[in-house]
C-alpha cells in the first residue's frame, strides 16, 4: 500500500473542506469578527463535517481572494494559530492547503502534524496571479528537511483559475508528474473553485495512472458523487456541503450528512 492507501485505509476517501474565512492583511478580513471569529467559523464548520462521518477535512485559505503565489507569513501563521486552537476537537485525518504556495502549504502542515498537502507542485501555468511555476523539487526536499517524509502529497495536475502553457494532454501531463515528482495522489479539477471537472478527464487520467489514486478536486455534487466514485479514488468536495451549496456560506449539516449517505452507498458501507 502506498502513503495515501495506509491513510485513509484503501477506501475511497472523501475529504471535506473547511474553508477558513480571511486572514489578516486580505482583503477579504473581517477586522471586527478578528481571528476569533475565523476559529469560531471553522469550528462550527469541523462540527458539521466530522457528524456528518466524512473521512478527512482539509483546511484551506479559500476566501484569501485574490490569491498569492508566495503568501504573505500573517495568513500562514495565523492559520496554525486556528488549527492550533482547533486541534483538540479534529477526530479525523486533517490536511492543509495554502493557496498558492507549495512551500508555505508544506511548512504548515508541519507546524500542525497535518497527514497531508494539496497543491499545484508541477506545471507551467497562465493565470489569474500572474505566471505560475511551482517548484516541485524544492518543495520535496523542504518536505525532507524539516522531517516529515511521511507526509501525504497531493498534486492537483489541472490548476484551477489558470490554463496550463504545457500543450501536452492532461494524461501526459499527470502521468509526466506522478513519474518526476512523485505525488503520492493526483488531482484533477475544473476552471474554477466549485466547478467540475469534465468525467472523460477523469477517465483519461485514471486510465494512464491505473497504480495512482486520482482524485476528483472540484465541483463534486449529491447528483454526481455516485458516478465519480466508479471513476475516481475519491473526492475533495467544499460547496456541495454548503448551505445552498454556495463556497462562501457555512457547511450546511443536513447536505454534508446527505452527501455521505449516497457514498456510503456507492461504496458499498
């Protein structure tokens, strides 16, 4: 079994965001809700999840907009802070992402004894931010350095808000990935958080990548869940566990417990 299997147990894992609301100094910031308003938001979300029975959660800077590719150290620091404050209360696997920054993401998840990454580690994109060219080697022996080779590394191969300058096909980009960088996980997204991505990508990559767990990043809904699952090794999934399945708003109990309900089911539990 590789890294991920031995985490989540050879099932196919669901991994439920917890979106964190706006760090200081973004534009976003609620000044008046403070940083105890972003750990009262997260807990009530982490609550909401873990009741639900989904199999991990993942904390991540989503309402930072607009995005950085270097991020400034406040939101990196004041993210451990809230896990800090929160990790007493996390029963499941937890993992980290911020957005987009490999090398913060990798020495977050150190300062919080997070299980795993998602990141964009690979590539050569157009994007939102700017030119985007991660550093896959770098953030690997960062990895190494500060002593935790046992960390989970996903690597999203289709970043979001973004169009790869790369014109190999997706496959040959993910199977590119899985063979110089060695993820322990791919992940393939839509145009944009929220959004699917398009099954035959799914099925393009899976088929190239059969001894790899694939992902589905984005955009996984009750409706679709089901389907994706006989593709994909599992799913991270943020707005569909939202009240009125919107990125922005808090996670709605009722739909996380829904969602878990139909994969249970198409997983056989």
């Amino acid at each position: 079994m590789n890294k991920f299997d031995t985490l989540f147990g050879g099932k196919k894992p669901i991994i439920a965001m917890v979106h964190l609301n706006a760090m200081p100094g973004t534009p976003l910031y609620d000044a008046e809700a403070g940083i105890a308003g972003i750990v009262e938001a997260a807990r009530r979300d982490l609550i909401a999840l873990q009741a639900a029975d989904v199999d991990a959660v993942m904390f991540g800077n989503e309402n930072d907009r607009p995005y950085e590719l270097q991020v400034d150290t406040a939101s990196t620091a004041t993210m451990a802070y809230v896990i800090g404050q929160l990790r007493s209360e996390i029963a499941k696997p937890f993992g980290v992402n911020v957005l987009w920054d490999p090398m913060s993401t990798v020495a977050l998840a150190v300062a919080t004894g997070a299980s795993f990454v998602r990141e964009i580690f690979t590539g050569t994109y157009a994007s939102d931010m700017g030119p985007w060219t991660p550093n896959a080697g770098q953030a690997m022996r960062y990895r190494d350095r500060l002593g935790r080779t046992d960390l989970v590394m996903l690597n999203n191969v289709s970043a979001e808000f973004a169009d790869s300058l790369d014109r190999r096909s997706l496959a040959d980009r993910a199977r590119s990935a899985v063979f110089s960088s060695i993820p322990d996980a791919v992940l393939v997204s839509g145009a944009i958080t929220g959004e699917a991505a398009e099954m035959s990508a799914l099925v393009s990559v899976k088929k190239v990548l059969p001894n790899t767990p694939v992902l589905a990043n984005t955009g996984v809904r009750h409706a679709t869940v089901a389907d994706v699952l006989k593709i994909a090794d599992g799913c991270i999934v943020g707005s569909s566990l939202k009240i009125d399945g919107d990125t922005w708003k808090a996670v709605d109990p009722e739909r996380a417990k829904e969602f878990m309900r139909i994969v249970k089911a198409a997983r056989g539990q």
